[in-house]
C-alpha cells in the first residue's frame, strides 16, 4: 500500500474574498472550485501546497481565537522559485494587485535572495530563490556572514 502524499493546507482569515481571490491568482496560485464558495477559496499552489482564504465570518466558525490585528507578524510563509526573476516577478505581481512589496529589507546573500510581500490582509509571503547546487548539497552554504 502507498502511502498518501504529504501536504499543506494553509488557512488564512480574509476581509475580502474577491480581491484576495485575485491577489494570489495574480501570483501564480489557482482556484480548485470544487472547494470554493462565496465564503472560502481553495488557492492550489501545487499538487501538495494549497491555501484556503476564508471570509472572517468562516475563520470565526474553526476558532474562538481572535484574529490578528493588521500591522502584527505571526508567520511568514515563504516559496521556493525556479530564479531571481520569479521572485522580482511574484512580489511586483503581489504589489500591483493589492499588496505590498519588500515590507522588509531585500535579503541578497549571493546564493540566495528573496523579498517579503503582505497579501491585501497583512499575511506576509516571503518569496526566495536559493542556488540549485547550494539547495541540493552539491555546493557548500557561502559564508555571508551575520
């Protein structure tokens, strides 16, 4: 018997279905329907990374927690790209479709770069790209310093 494919499912409370809906399609992820309604969007980055936004009214029925005040860091979720280019390419997408660009300090240490960008909701994504030798063990990690 195989075993089934490890996978993430990331939840994320949204004031704006529609535009957040548009947001991460403007970044490359696409809508799964059959898991999408007017109160939540399946948004399928690939076969095991999926990111549901869900109107606050739906959030509020999985928690009693309260959702986190705009401005606040909790976690930020970063994505793998294939090259520089893509990263540049995702955040200016990001930012020309209702978030916000390098909310923090590019970080280029030569063998790795990446940029931070809020979604409409201040959910920070932190695309990065990172060379394949260094990724894979064929190189060593450069020293970059502290």
């Amino acid at each position: 018997m195989s075993e089934s494919p490890k996978m993430i499912f990331v939840n994320l409370p949204v004031a704006d279905l529609a535009q957040s809906k548009a947001f991460y399609e403007a970044l490359g992820f696409t809508n799964e329907p059959r898991f999408s309604d007017d109160t939540a969007a399946a948004m399928v980055w690939s076969e095991s990374i999926f990111v549901m936004i869900l109107t606050h009214d739906k959030w509020k029925g999985f928690t009693d927690r309260p959702i986190a005040a705009r401005g606040s860091s909790e976690v930020s979720l970063a994505l793998a790209l294939d090259s520089r280019e893509a990263v540049d390419a995702m955040v200016e997408a990001g930012a020309a479709n209702g978030g916000t660009a390098d909310i923090n300090p590019i970080q280029d240490h030569g063998f790795m770069y990446g940029r931070d960008l809020l979604d409409p909701d201040g959910h920070v994504w932190g695309p990065f790209w990172m060379d394949p030798a260094v990724a894979n063990g064929e190189a060593p990690v450069p020293d970059v310093g502290a």
